[in-house]
C-alpha cells in the first residue's frame, strides 16, 4: 500500500488533536524549515572528534543539542575530513579542523577505546587546542574517557567529574580529580559524564543549563527519550566481576587496531 | 598533572579485582586488539543511511550492535559518501552504496524528520533495494520513522509496529498496520522501535536475538547504558498538548531546508 504523502502529514496524527496540529503545521511550514539556523543568537556547541572516539559519545549529544533554539553543532578534528570510530565500522565527518574554530560556548569531549583514548591523551596539538577553547568557553564537557582528555589536559585539577566505570580508577590515581559515580557530574563549568550512553542525560541537562528546563523536556520528547533497556545490566556498581569481565572483552574484541 | 599512560591502564581500574584486571588485560592485549573482525562468522548489519536522516537513530543501534562477536555493521546510502542530519549539523559517512550490497542479515532503517522522511517514502531505488534486502534477512528493522519507510516499502503490510509518537497516526492511517505504542515491536521478522532514542533499546533486544541475553547484557554494561534522564518528559502518553506542540516546534525549527 502506498500513499501520496505531505510534509505536514508524516509527523503529524490527528490523535493529539486540531489544536495541536494547527500549531505544528505552521511550525512546519517550508517557510520555517527553511528559515535560517545558528547565527549569532544561539550556542555554539563544538565536539572534538579524534580516531579511535566511540560512536554514541558526540552522537548522543549531538541529537539533543542540534534541537535547541538557533544552536550550532560542530563536528571538529585536526583535519577536516571522517572520523572513524573504535571499532572501524563507521566514521562521522569533521566539518572544521582546529585551526579553524578558536571560540566555543559549549566543548564537548567524547570518548574512545583504550587505543583512542591513548592517542588524545598523548595529543599536545589537541589538549593545547582544548585548553585555547575552555579558556572562553561557558562550558566545557565531555562524554566517557573524553574526561581523561580534559584530565590530561589539566582542566579537571581539583575538581569532581565521572567517566567511564573502567576508568574511574585511572582518572582518580592519575589526576587530581575526584571521581563521583554518577551519571554526570557539575563541578564550576566543566560537566562530565559517564560511559557512552551516560552522554544523552547529560546533553539534556546541558540543554537546561543552556535554555531552560520546558525547552529540555520539550527536546527530550521530541526525540522520546523515555528509556525502556530490555535489561538492567548497565549499573557496574550492581555488577558481577564476571559480566564486569565479559564487558570489557566485548569492548576490546571490538576495537579496530586503527589506521 | 600528567602521567605516561599504557593501554591497559586507561580503562582498568583497581577496584573490580586482580581476577578481572588480569582477564581483562589479556583481553585488551595488542594481539587481540589487532585480531581481524567481522568475518563470515558474525551477523552481518547493514544501516541504511539516506539525506536528512536523525542522528540517534542509526548511531545509537551501532554502538551496541558493532559491539557484538565478529559482527561487521556497514553504512550504506545511494552512494558512498558524507550523508547529512535532518539539522545539517553533521555527516556520517556512507562507506558502500546500494549496489554494492545484496545480501545482510540484519536491515536497520532509521528515521528523519519530515523532509527526509517523505524522500525515502518516494524514492523507488531506495524502496527497491530494501525490498530486496528484505527477501534475504534475518531481521528487518527500524527506528523511528523508518517504520514509514518500511511501510512504503510495503514491507508492514498486516503487522504490528511502532514509530515515532508524532507519526503514529500517519503509520496507521496510511498503512495496514497496527501501531503499538511500545519502545519496540517484533512481528515476525520486523522489529519497529519508537522515535529516535528508542533505537537504543531496541539495539540491546537485537543483540539479545542474535547472540544470547549474556551478551546483551555485557553490551549493555560495556556502553554504560543505566539511563537516568534529568526529567522523565520522554513519554507522549503522559506528555502536555503544550509540550508536544513544543516538542514539533522544536524539530521544525531544527530540520535543516536540505541540499
């Protein structure tokens, strides 16, 4: 079966009611989608993208972040060009290089396997791009291991943050940083969060911090967020060593050894 | 504060244990880092990437399911190349084109906004090739409103399935299908998941049929994936005509005029 089919019409039923969809058709109108985006007004929201990141770090966020008012998302690199991820399967596109983005409201650090990880660490061309950016940034954020990134680039001296549940020990013997097991952790203008998936609360958080608390629940139904795991096996502290120790074997067989 | 790093140190902590440590060092080890992946061995999931798509939806999905032994996921679109957001924020990168792909076990569609959207529905090259796809696979997926896209493909036809809220009329209205308002939905062979995030959810079930809930539940400890968003807005059902109106405000105002 097949259907002529309109714009107005594929993300709109009729359950929500005329009213409503009064309101969004003229929301959706060519007009307004064509309208202009990003200029001065909104957030200019940047994501470091190194070999080797995990691919949900700058994904999630970018979902959540890309909806608010006039915000800019932009994907950087050393060099403009894809970006391939941890496991070699996929790459996202670095629109800018470093050179060319010296001002940000917002940085947003991903993750990445220990290859990856390793590489931005031990990266001097990109920590001191970072600390050149948080210099001016309202924000300065990051996703997983992305705040071993941040650590070594010593912006989290004295402060508290998160990462990843496997690298929580790292970051606290290596650094002087406090690690909390939460979700994501506020410490002055540095907002870091936990594994991978922990990248998503947070960008909803970030987008009350950046607007205000109806424009986040907004975008968090907009993109329905309203998490259902057929599984409860994400909390490490709730954990047993041995699904511990299969996790971080499906992580290792799965990264490529890079390029 | 910086620190010489090796590689099985940036994710090993000292609190899961020797035992864990000394595995999951092995694990971790170089040899197996390097070890050749996704051979004929392992599901072979095709993610099919089209102008304008969302982020999240064929992201999310790939984090978890590129996690899985020996799997290869591969993007693919008409042709190899950058392909951009509904936002035009961002670009994955397609690495095979239509043609070059005949055969996958896994299909996953996301979705998009509107004009995204209605360009898939409409485009018979993109529908033939899925349909095609579809005579072969294991499982044929979606997230989002690439349940439309299914649907169009006339792949649905008397099935129960699910997409995003704001298109749950249009699924049902246009199609023989019966929409369930669930995260996700198995029908036969067709698994349908809810807007955008949902694919996340839905990711970890696949993983759960493809392999066993062991794994899945590794996988879902190995990215971390213990939500805890800041509001609990993501639920239509429960959500404000006020906010839903805002909700598609936002993601009009967001979705880019397109190339």
């Amino acid at each position: 079966m097949r259907h002529p089919t309109t714009r107005r019409n594929v993300l709109l039923g009729t359950a929500a009611g005329a009213a409503l969809a009064a309101t969004a058709m003229t929301a959706m109108a060519p007009s307004a989608a064509a309208a202009p985006r990003g200029g001065a007004k909104g957030p200019r929201i940047g994501i470091l993208l190194y070999d080797g990141f995990s691919m949900l770090d700058p994904t999630g966020p970018t979902e959540v972040l890309s909806r608010l008012p006039d915000a800019t998302v932009t994907m950087i690199a050393e060099r403009r060009g894809p970006v391939r991820t941890d496991t070699g399967d996929a790459a996202l596109l670095a629109d800018r290089s470093l050179k060319e983005v010296d001002r940000l409201d917002v940085l947003l650090v991903p993750g990445a396997g220990p290859r990856g990880t390793e590489g931005a660490m031990g990266n001097e061309r990109l920590l001191d791009w970072i600390r050149a950016i948080d210099r001016h940034s309202n924000w300065t954020t990051s996703v997983c291991t992305g705040a071993l990134v941040l650590a070594a680039a010593g912006l989290l001296d004295g402060h508290k943050a998160t990462t990843h549940w496997a690298s929580a020990s790292y970051l606290q013997d290596h650094f002087d940083v406090t690690y909390v097991p939460e979700r994501y952790v506020r410490s002055g203008k540095f907002v870091t969060s936990a594994g991978v998936s922990a990248g998503v609360d947070m960008s909803l958080y970030l987008a009350s911090l950046l607007t205000d608390e109806d424009t986040a629940r907004a975008i968090q139904l907009g993109v329905e967020y309203d998490p259902h795991p057929p599984f409860d096996s994400g909390n490490a502290a709730e954990a047993s060593d041995e699904l511990k120790r299969r996790a971080l074997e499906l992580l290792a067989d799965s990264e490529a050894s890079g390029s």
